[in-house]
C-alpha cells in the first residue's frame, strides 16, 4: 500500500493489484476510508463526507497525473 501523499487530514494511498476502477484511498486521521475514482474524483465508497474531502480532492485535482500513472504501475 504505497502511500502517495501525507495532508494535514489525511493520507493518500494505492494498492497493488486493486479492482477497477482506477481509485485512490483516502484515509482519516481518525481511521475512516473513502475510495475515490481517479478520472472524475467521483466519491467510490466510504463513510467520509465530501467537505471532509476537499482538502485531498484539491491535492487530486492538482496531481491527477501522478495518481493515474502510479495506478498504471501498481495494477499493470
């Protein structure tokens, strides 16, 4: 599970091997989980709220390029 970025809320991580659709995992400081489509940042799954997730969706918004390629890299 290599993470990709540390925030101030939360961490950003891939898995290997991972089902479709290409997604990322943002993870709470107090242990919660929300999956996050890379193409669109569609909410996926999770029980975070979406306020909650502004601060790793601007980061997304800003590295949709990174997360794409090291999705392409762990799940060739």
């Amino acid at each position: 599970m290599p993470t990709v970025a540390i925030l101030g809320s939360c961490t950003i991580t891939l898995y290997a091997a991972d089902h479709p659709p290409p997604h990322f995992h943002v993870r709470t400081r107090d242990g919660r989980e929300a999956l996050m489509v890379i193409q669109g940042l569609a909410l996926l799954s999770g029980h975070v709220s979406r306020r909650e997730l502004t601060e790793a969706v601007m980061w997304a918004e800003n590295n949709i390029q990174l997360l794409a390629a090291r999705w392409r890299e762990l799940n060739p």
